[in-house]
C-alpha cells in the first residue's frame, strides 16, 4: 500500500478526492493535464474566451489557437443575437482551464 490514503485531499481543480472517480474521469483528468502541460500557449486564448465570451472571429487573441481548440471540445461556434462568426467556452474548456490555472496560475485579468 501506497504513503497516501485513498481518501486524500489534492489540489487539482474538480478532483480533490480521485477515489471517487472512476477509471474514465481519471483518465479523462489525466489526458488534461498531459494537454496543458503540453500546450501552455493555450491558456490565454482560453482564458480569453472564458472572461470576455463569446468573441467575434476577429477579436480572438489567435485563430491558430482558436481552432486547436475547436477541435478539442474546449470551445465552439455560437451565434449572437443572430450573428454568426462567435466563439465561446464549453463547459469541457472551463474545466481545462482550471487545469490550466492549476499548473501555471491563474492569469491576470485585463
């Protein structure tokens, strides 16, 4: 058996008990981190449209990051008031930016 008990609190965002998750919640947790770790140029532009949303096309920080974030489920294309050309945060992007802040703090609000 392990130093810590499974009933451990931690600091990661929406999972301070993992032993109440199961396999695919963790590995879903695990695949975000691995994520964030690995594109932290990510965070602003999904802080970005977490804060300031639903953003117009042109007032994305990048379009280039904009779209590896489309592709994840991080965020999506809306409609405003009948306009389209709109991005805004998933729910899915609002849990990896907690993941995000976690890892690298949480980003100063403009």
């Amino acid at each position: 058996m392990g130093y810590f008990g499974k009933d451990r609190t931690t600091t990661i965002p929406l999972n301070e008990r993992p032993d109440l998750n199961d396999k695919d919640e963790l590995v879903e947790l695990v695949h975000m981190i691995d994520f964030a770790r690995n594109n932290k140029r990510l965070h602003e532009q999904l802080w970005q449209l977490h804060a300031t949303g639903p953003l117009w096309d042109g007032d994305v920080i990048s379009k280039t990051d904009r779209n590896e974030l489309l592709q994840i489920g991080a965020c999506g294309k809306v409609c405003v008031k009948g306009e389209d050309g709109f991005n805004a945060c998933t729910y899915f992007g609002r849990s990896l930016l907690h993941v995000f802040d976690w890892l690298y703090g949480k980003l100063p609000k403009h």
